[in-house]
C-alpha cells in the first residue's frame, strides 16, 4: 500500500557482502523488497530473508547475519540473526 502523497515516499539502499569459499556463492532464496510504514514502531519486524547455498546440502546449511561494521553504528537498522537460514 503507497501513500496517496509520492512526496511522502522515501527509498534507502542496501548492500549484502557474501563470503564463501565454494563454487557457488551462497544467494538469497527469492527476491526481497521491504516497505516500511511510517507509523510502523520501534522494534517491528520488517523483513525476515533465507539464503540458499547450491554447495551445500539443505539440512547442512547454516548462515550468520549481521551488519557491515560501517552499519552496525546507525540507529534505524538492526538485524537479528534467528539461527536459520
């Protein structure tokens, strides 16, 4: 649902470094698009995303999120790693 005001819509982007050492680099499972509401509170979940690692059986595969150092300072962001994939 966009806002009836396109002057109330704001975008930031996003980077994911990938660190593998396989043949095939670990990817995410689909697309991911995230929207956030301005009234959405402090601590809401916003987006929830797997990775896939094609190397890799899936009963193996085990990922670990977290935010790039120069992110991990900035306020509006956080991410909790929900020990899957």
């Amino acid at each position: 649902l966009l806002p009836d005001n396109p002057s109330q819509v704001g975008s930031v982007s996003m980077t994911v470094k990938v660190l593998d050492v396989n043949d095939n680099a670990p990817e995410f499972a689909r697309f991911y698009e995230a929207f956030v509401c301005e009234n959405a509170k402090a601590g809401q979940l916003i987006q929830t995303v797997s990775a896939i690692d094609r190397d890799d059986p899936q009963e193996g595969q085990h990922f670990y999120y977290s935010l790039a150092p120069e992110a991990a300072d900035n306020p509006n962001f956080t991410l909790r790693d929900n020990q899957g994939n």
